[in-house]
C-alpha cells in the first residue's frame, strides 16, 4: 500500500491555536461598538450563535440583518461594518499585548516538535492576517512567524469556511497533495472546509463548539494536552498517548490514509 509520507500540519486560528472567542474577539467587538455609540451587545450565548457565520464582517451583518428588525442602516453601512471590523481588530491586539490570550495546551510543544522534525508548517484561516500576526507575536513570540510557511487568512479566497477554498489555495500555494497534510481545526464549519479539501483533520473542542458534528474527524479531543495535563478523547483515539504528540499525528494520519483507501474499494 503506497501512503503519502505526512508533509505539513495546517492550522486553523480561532479556537484552535489559541481560545480567542470569547474572552478575545467578542470583547473586542464591543469594544468596537461602544467606541461607535452603538448600544449593540454580544453576551456569550449570542457571540456562540453568531459564531455560525465565519468572518467579522459578515458577522457584523448577519447580526443586524437577523437580530435588529428595527435598525436602518446608514447610507454608509458599508463603511461603518469596515470601520468597526477595524476598530475591533485594534481592540483584539490591545488584549493580546497585555497577554489575556496564551495558545492552548499544547499547541507550542507540538509546533516545536514538526519544526524539529522538518515538518513544514501553515496557517488556513478566515480571520484578518493582522489577527494572525498579533496572536502569533504576543502568544508564541516575535520569532513564531518564521515558524510558519504561509500564511492562508482573510479575503485571499471569496468564499469563507465551511467552503474549502481557503484550504485549496493553500495546497495549491504549499504545492501538496490533501494527502500530505494534517488540519487542525475546532469548529463545524473548520472541518466540513478542510474535509471539502479532502485533508485528515484533528479536531480540538471548546465551549463554543462541544455540541457541533464532528463526523468524519480523524479524532476528537479537548485539546492538545500536556504530559502533567491529559487530553480528553471524544472521538477516535490518540493511539496510545495520553496526549498529542508528532508521533500521535503521524498515525492518526497513517489511519486516515488506510481509512481512505478502504472506502475507495
């Protein structure tokens, strides 16, 4: 049986690498709307709600479309939705310079691991690439933005997650196969995206999307997990580990492959 050889970890940001949801960007947008003399809210039920639509801005939207009947947009809704996108972004970075937004558990030992391994190394996300620089440089340090080979956040792809067009611009610019790689993600709409793209995927929970589908995951847990810190399993197993090592990653994508090429017959 010819395996393709694991090439490359991809990360999702939010609430991947680090729990930024909550405590992060849903502060920042109120921020941002009180800055604005906007009476708008986000308490953490709604923010979780919210959070089915991926990308600030078209939260923005989807929230007075859906949730304010009686708000009549200004002339200028357009501009105001990219003034508060960027009003919060500066919020988000204020946060994350007073180190309110460590990375998860685990999360730096397993990127020091592929990094000491010759894995190569990405981010695949729909937040701005100014949230991906901030949260890279105050949670992991200045020198972790050479940690990784690109960088796939944003606009670069019209269409957001749960659409894998994020994830197949990165192959494209990595020039790999699905095959070669290992998604990390988080959420519903994370991992129907880097499934759309055919790549293995690690998901790891948080408050925000314990109660989504995970169908089709190579395995479920709540996070990476420490050695004094295991991680819990909801789905698959970590092959013997009590937490998520290089040498986990590597079979959970040896048995996706299997997995892959069993249902192909």
């Amino acid at each position: 049986m010819n395996m393709t050889p694991l090439s490359a970890l991809l990360f999702d940001v939010d609430g991947t690498l680090a729990d930024t949801e909550r405590d992060g960007h849903r502060i920042a947008f109120n921020a941002a709307f009180q800055a604005h003399h906007l009476d708008w809210d986000w308490d953490v039920a709604l923010y979780g709600k919210l959070l089915a639509v991926t990308g600030g801005k078209e939260r923005i939207r989807h929230y007075v479309s859906d949730y304010l009947p009686d708000y009549q947009p200004p002339k200028d809704f357009d501009d105001l939705v990219i003034a508060l996108h960027r009003s919060k972004t500066r919020h988000y970075t204020d946060l994350l310079e007073q180190g309110k937004i460590p990375v998860r558990p685990g999360v730096r030992r397993v990127l020091t691991e592929a990094r000491a391994a010759g894995l190569r190394l990405a981010i695949v996300t729909t937040t701005t690439p100014e949230n991906v620089t901030a949260l890279l440089q105050f949670s992991l340090g200045a020198e972790a933005m050479d940690w990784f080979e690109l960088i796939a956040a944003g606009d670069i792809v019209p269409a957001k997650k749960p659409a894998p067009d994020i994830y197949q611009w990165a192959l494209e610019k990595l020039q790999l196969p699905a095959s070669a790689c290992m998604a990390f993600e988080d959420s519903f709409n994370g991992l129907r995206s880097s499934m759309g793209a055919h790549i293995p995927t690690l998901v790891t929970l948080n408050d925000y999307t314990c109660d989504h589908d995970f169908s089709g995951a190579c395995a479920v847990i709540s996070d990476l997990g420490e050695p004094d810190s295991p991680a819990h399993v909801f789905g698959g197993n970590l092959h013997g580990s009590g937490y998520v090592t290089l040498d986990t990653v590597r079979a959970l994508h040896a048995s996706a492959a299997v997995s892959s090429t069993e249902s192909s017959f």
